[in-house]
C-alpha cells in the first residue's frame, strides 16, 4: 500500500512524491475504497487503487526508483558542480546509493528512460 511522502515510478517512467491521500466523499458520503492521491505539484484526482495499477515500484527514497538508462543529475559535494551521468547497469546505482550515503554527492534530478524515449528527437 502506498503511503504518504513515498516517491512512486508508474509505468510510462513518471516519478512523483505522494503529498497527501485523503478520503473521497459521494454524497456526503466516505468511500472507503476510493480515497484520493495528491501528487507533489499537482491535483491528481487518481484514486489508491488506480494509481496502485500503474505502479511499478514505490518508496520513501526516490534513489531506490532509479533503474539502469536513467539519467541523474548530482551535485558533487567535494567541488560544488552538478554533473549529469546516464546509468548504465545496476553496479552504478550501487555506486551511486553508495555516495549518496557517504555524502559525497546529492541526488538533484531523475530523467527515467522511458520519459527521454517519449521527449527526444529521433533523426532516424
């Protein structure tokens, strides 16, 4: 069951923190099966168990939501510089929990595969 601050990744590769589930009311009546997802920076209106469909993975730490072709940005805490870095298999985002961990770089940013296949330009 998802809950309240987990960051959760759908299948289309959307990654989203959970701010609030509240109980959805019909005629001034509580349904208790179809309580209502709030999104961070968005009203969805999704109910738990039609968000729950979509989901592939949830947690309270988005960095458990990163899968290898993902693209991350960190901060490297030792120089100050932001650097981009694709993940190119699951020894990486080992390393990569590993330094978040140790504090020698912060997690800025996630462009998950499956978004860059939708945004980006194909030439051929």
């Amino acid at each position: 069951m998802i809950e309240v601050g987990e960051w959760i990744r759908t299948r289309a590769g959307h990654i989203h923190k959970i701010t609030n589930i509240y109980p959805h009311y019909e005629n001034e009546k509580l349904v208790y099966e179809e309580q209502i997802v709030e999104l961070a920076g968005k009203h969805s209106g999704w109910k738990v168990y039609q968000l729950e469909s979509i989901i592939v993975k949830h947690s309270k730490n988005i960095i458990d939501l990163i899968k290898v072709k993902d693209i991350i940005e960190v901060l490297d805490n030792a120089t100050g510089e932001n650097y981009i870095t694709y993940i190119f298999d699951e020894s990486m985002i080992e390393a990569v929990k590993e330094d978040i961990k140790d504090n020698h770089i912060k997690l800025l940013g996630v462009l998950t595969h499956e978004q860059f296949n939708s945004i980006a330009y194909r030439l051929e």
